[in-house]
C-alpha cells in the first residue's frame, strides 16, 4: 500500500463579506467524497488538510478546483501545498521574519502555479520603510509596520493581475497550519 502524502488546501475567496460561504463541516465531506483521508478544517477561511496518494499539486488543485465549483456553485481558485513546502515556508523565514508582532504584521502570500514567487516579488509595490517584501521557499513574505498600517501598500496587491493567483494567510495562521500538518502526519 501506498504511503499517503500530506497537504494543505488554500481556498481563496471563501466566507468572506458573505460571499461563497461553505461551512466547514460542508467542507470536509467533499474532500472525503474526493477520495482525501486524514481530512480536517481550519478557521473559516478555507484550510483544508488532508492525506493523498496524489503527489502532484497542479493534478490535486485541479481535481479540488473542479469539484468544489461544482459543489457549491462558485468559481473555485486553490493553492495546494505539500507537507514539505509548508515545512519550508515556516522554518526558512527572512530574517527576523514573524518575529516582532508588536511592532510588524505578518503575512505570507501563497502562490498559484504557474506564478513564481520571483515573478509575483517583480510585480508588487512596497512602501519604503513601512512595507518589506521577499520571495522565498515559492511564496512571498509581507511584513508592515503597524505604527504605519494605513500606510502600507499591501491593499494595493488587489488591483494586480496575478491577484486571483494569490491567496494570504497571516503569520499565526500559516505556522499554525503547519503544526496541523506535523500533528496528522
């Protein structure tokens, strides 16, 4: 028998202003019905962990893409990311990265393939001094500072092209994925 791999589902664009919301219960059962094992929700954002035979991420986000629109009738876009990457995401920070929550807000920003994170980091704005930016383990790093929130260009991410191949988790999110990820493994 074939060893199951580890992996998180990214959705992006659920539960959010009252637009396509999916209870994770909900959530859960399809991915079952998928033929996905070890599958569990986290937050109502849309993480989803779950075992497969499958090792390709493009074939699972796919498969997982067609399903859910079908399911719940909307346009689903997901990132899928493996135990592996996650571990690197987590573990291999910029430096100082996820360190100073008193002083930066933390986000990473997840990639959707074909996107690089190279290709994403030559598209987005930061602001000097409030915004810092790095690509790196296929994602991108986004820290600002909170004296200037208001200030920052994070927002402006939105009005790119590539936006609907992104989706951000914050910092305390993403670690907790995965320790998630490490617990059902």
């Amino acid at each position: 028998m074939k060893t199951k791999n580890q992996f998180l589902a990214l959705l992006r664009g659920i539960n959010v202003g009252g637009n396509n919301i999916i209870k994770m219960a909900d959530l859960k059962a399809c991915f079952e019905t998928m033929g996905f094992a070890n599958v569990s929700t986290y937050i109502q954002s849309g993480n989803v962990i779950f075992s497969s035979e499958e090792v390709n991420t493009i074939a699972l986000e796919e498969k997982i893409e067609k399903v859910l629109s079908e399911t719940f009738n909307y346009q689903s876009r997901v990132v899928v990311v493996s135990q592996e990457q996650m571990k690197a995401v987590v573990e291999q920070t910029p430096e100082d990265f996820g360190l100073h929550p008193g002083t930066f807000r933390y986000d990473v920003v997840f990639l959707k393939q074909p996107l690089t994170s190279e290709n994403a980091f030559d598209q987005i704005v930061a602001r000097k001094e409030v915004d810092f930016v790095y690509a790196q383990n296929g994602v991108i790093y986004f820290s600002r500072t909170i004296a200037n929130l208001s200030k920052s260009y994070l927002s402006k991410i939105i009005a790119l092209p590539i936006y609907k191949s992104m989706t951000i988790r914050n910092w305390n999110t993403t670690s907790k994925l995965l320790v998630l990820m490490d617990k059902d493994a």
